[in-house]
C-alpha cells in the first residue's frame, strides 16, 4: 500500500489499538504502529503516513517527541491525539508539539467521523483548535 494510504498508531494499550486498527483497515487505509521514537523514524523513511494517531499517555513518555517528529515530517499533516481531560498540561503540550489534542471521551465519540475525512484527505478545521476546557471523560 502506499505511504498516502498508511495512518501511523501510537497507542501501547493493545485492546484499544487493535480496534483503532480494525476501523482504519476498513476504511481503506493501513494503520502502522509506532509506540516509540524509533519505530516513527524508522516508518518515516518509506514516506509520511496521510495521518497519525497519538495516546498521550504512551509509556516512557514518548508521545510529545512523538508528536513533534510527526508534525516536522510533514507539516499540516493530520495529528490527533488523545489523552484525559484531567491533564490539560499534557493536552495543552500536545497541541504546542502540532497535534490536535481530545480528551479520549471526545476522541472516541468522533473517531468515525475524524476517520472519514482522513480518508478522504479532509480534517475539519474546528478540531484544530478544540476548546481546552472540554471536562468529558
């Protein structure tokens, strides 16, 4: 498949990434994950995947760098990560680093939606400056 067709995965919680998975294999696309550092560098090298999905709360701490080396590969690239809504610093960092940061109730609710678009190579612009104080979990 090419490198416009993948959507990188950073996400270590292995329930919630081999549903995100499964949902990005059916809309035509190929989910590649990318838990650290190294495997986004490594990935990188075929090309800049059309989009990436980053949990914010990867062991090792590794999404802001994560985050930061995706959004440099390709500015204006698709960035969606997500975290809790208790821990606006880490929303906040993520979206200083280039991604359009959810709190994972948000997240899951527009999943489909977001999905869609990427497919399409369209990403709303009102999720690029979501409200910081959404408070759903």
């Amino acid at each position: 498949m090419s490198a416009s067709r993948r959507v990188f995965v950073a996400c270590d919680d292995m329930f919630f990434r081999v549903n995100l998975e499964a949902r990005i294999r059916s809309a035509g696309l190929e989910p590649v994950g990318v838990e650290r550092l190294d495997a986004v560098n490594e990935a990188l090298q075929a090309g800049p995947p059309r989009a990436a999905f980053v949990d914010l709360h990867l062991r090792g701490q590794q999404a802001i760098p994560i985050i930061e080396r995706l959004a440099g590969a390709k500015p204006g690239m698709p960035i969606i990560s997500f975290g809790s809504h208790v821990d606006q610093d880490l929303l906040d960092a993520a979206r200083r680093a280039g991604a359009v940061a959810l709190p994972r109730s948000r997240f899951d609710r527009e999943f489909a939606t977001l999905l869609g678009k990427i497919s399409v190579g369209v990403l709303s612009p009102s999720l690029q400056s979501p409200p910081s104080s959404e408070t759903n979990e």
